[in-house]
C-alpha cells in the first residue's frame, strides 16, 4: 500500500496527474505566447483576407467625398448602426456580456446582440471572447496579444494583420472560453458571422436601389458599411492602443490601463478603461459621476425590461489594485489559471 502512497499522502497516479497537467499548461501558454507575439508579422504570415477587407473598407471611405454619395438617409444609417454594432453589438455584447459575463441574457437578446457584433465587422463572438480573456490574463505583460508597450501601431492594428494557425486559435479558444465553445448559438455565430456581414452589405445596395436607384446604392454602403465601420473600428481600436497610454488611474492596477475621457465618449463608455482593468466584471465601467457610460445606459433599460438579469452592477470601493477579482469567474476560472502556471 504505501508504495503508492508520496510522503504527503497523496497516490502517485494523482500527483503524475497533476504534473502532466501543469507541463501541458505551461506549453499550451508559451505556444499562445509564440502565436500572438511581435515577430509573427511577417511578409510570409499575413492574413490577406483581414488585410484586404480593412484596406476595402478604409478605401471606401474616400466616396465619402463626392458630394453625389452623400444623403441624409445614409448619414441616418451610419449613426444607428454605428451605435447598434459598436455600443449594444461589441461593447456592450462582445466585451461586458460574453467576455466578461457582467450579466445575463434572455434568449432573443442575446441572439440580437451577437448578430449586432457580428455586423460590426470584428470577427466571430469567440475569437473575440477568447482573446480579449488572454488580454486582461496578460495585460501589459509577455503574452498579451496588443499590448502598446511593444508599440502603439501594433496594439491599434498591426496585430490584427497576422495569420494565425487553426490550432492555435483552437487552443486559444479552449483555454479561455471554455464555457461558450459547445454553445449553439456560438457556434452558429462562429459559422455565420462573415455571411451576415455580406447579408448586411447586399440589403444595403437592395434598400437604397429602391429608395433612389444605384446613386442612393452607393450612398448607402459608402456611409452605411465603410465610414461607419470604420469609425467603429478605430474607437474600438483606440481601447486597446490610448487606454493603455494616455489618461489618468482611479486603481493602481499592474498594467498600464487608463481612463480617458475622449476614448470614452466615442466609444459608449469603453475609455474608462483603468476602473475597467480593476473590476473586468462590473457592468457599468464608469466608477465616478461624471464618467458617462453610455453602454451602461443601455443595459439598465435591458434589466428594467428583464431582457438582462444577474447584473454586476456594485462599483468598488478604494484603490486597491485588483486586476483579477476573485470572484470574477470570467478571468479567474481554474482552467485559466492552468494556462498561465
Ligand atoms: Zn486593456
Ligand atoms: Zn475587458
């Protein structure tokens, strides 16, 4: 008996086990690490599909221009769907609901706000759950996929330009979210969500040929599609590059992370992104009265129609540093912190 017994106590087959697991662990962090490092942008390891639809996008912008492309109708459109797929689809569904589980959703808001994210243009809802997650494990840190400290062009958007490997975006995936992946509704998002963005531009060309023929087509997927994607591309992206520079601190968190008042107001509250570092799962992420958040706004109106319930809503008090709260099951799961012993 006692030869397979440790002097602990503990049988030998558990404490290989538990070895086995922390070697793998170890490995599956430095392989991520590899995967999201500086040195993987490279001529030979571009992903020419982001590439070339951000350079589209951008282009286009250009027929802004032209007097003939502008409406009133298509500048209607650009806001509404800038608010609809930046605000309730990324920052409100993407970030605080599915990365940071601040709160619950019923069924038909939940479907609503992942298809808003997925006409965002930022890519399918688990990717964007699983690497958000590695950000706020490693922020600042080796291993953060967009970090500022390595250089703010690469944190705003060169890191997006990178292929990365299918099994690296697997392991990604089941390390981080380990709870979304075998989600229908996620799957059916992960299998879908360029489609809906083809969908989104389609209706657009449909809906302003009726409206005032092919003129009217173009107005609206200039101003509806590329001015507002863009615009809600780069608030988005000026989280992870100015938040991590500029700004001042409410919490001594380990990172860099600030709060910026312009970053904030342009991305529906996202810029107080220091009181959001401190306490990842508090709903609201402005922690003092004048930090507007706009976001927030939005998912007091889901809980008064019960829409969302199960909201984090209690703002910290003090200043003590706590990137990682304890009870915050979205960055603080065991499988995590396998990741990273
Ligand atoms: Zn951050
Ligand atoms: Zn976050």
């Amino acid at each position: 008996m006692s030869g397979s017994l440790t002097t602990l106590g503990i049988p030998k087959t558990i404490s290989t086990e538990v070895e086995a697991r922390r070697i793998q662990a170890k490995a599956d962090g430095e392989t991520l690490r590899a995967a999201f490092s500086r040195n993987q942008l490279r001529r030979d390891n571009v992903d020419w599909v982001v590439t070339v639809f951000l350079i589209f996008v951008h282009v286009g912008c250009f027929a802004a221009f032209v007097p003939a492309f502008f409406s009133w109708q298509a500048l209607a459109i650009c806001l509404v769907m800038h608010w609809v797929t930046c605000s309730i689809g990324i920052c409100l569904g993407y970030h605080r609901y599915l990365a940071h589980k601040s709160f619950k959703l019923r069924a038909p808001a939940e479907f609503f706000v992942m298809l808003a994210g997925s006409l965002s243009g930022e890519g399918s809802p688990m990717t964007w759950a699983a690497t958000h997650r590695l950000h706020h494990q490693k922020s600042d840190q080796d291993g953060d996929p967009h970090s500022p400290l390595i250089g703010a062009w690469w944190s705003h958007i060169l890191w997006l330009f990178v292929k990365r490997k299918r099994t690296d975006q697997e392991l990604l995936c089941r390390k981080y979210i380990p709870e979304l992946t075998e989600r229908p509704m996620m799957q059916f998002f992960e299998k879908t969500f360029a489609m809906w963005l083809w969908a989104q531009g389609l209706a657009l060309i449909a809906a302003g040929w009726a409206v005032g023929g092919w003129q009217m087509a173009v107005s609206f997927v200039v101003w509806g599609m590329c001015v507002r994607m863009t615009a809600a591309y780069h608030t988005t992206w000026l989280i992870n590059s100015a938040t991590h520079l500029w700004g001042y601190r409410n919490y001594d968190t380990r990172d860099e992370s600030r709060n910026l008042w312009w970053v904030a107001m342009l991305a529906y509250g996202e810029g107080w992104h220091n009181n959001h570092h401190a306490h990842p799962s508090v709903a609201p992420s402005g922690h003092r009265w004048w930090e507007i958040d706009m976001t927030w706004w939005v998912i007091r109106v889901l809980k008064a129609t019960g829409l969302a319930y199960d909201v984090k809503s209690k703002i910290p008090t003090g200043r003590k540093a706590n990137d990682v709260d304890t009870d915050d099951t979205s960055v603080a799961s065991p499988s995590l912190s396998e990741a990273v012993a």
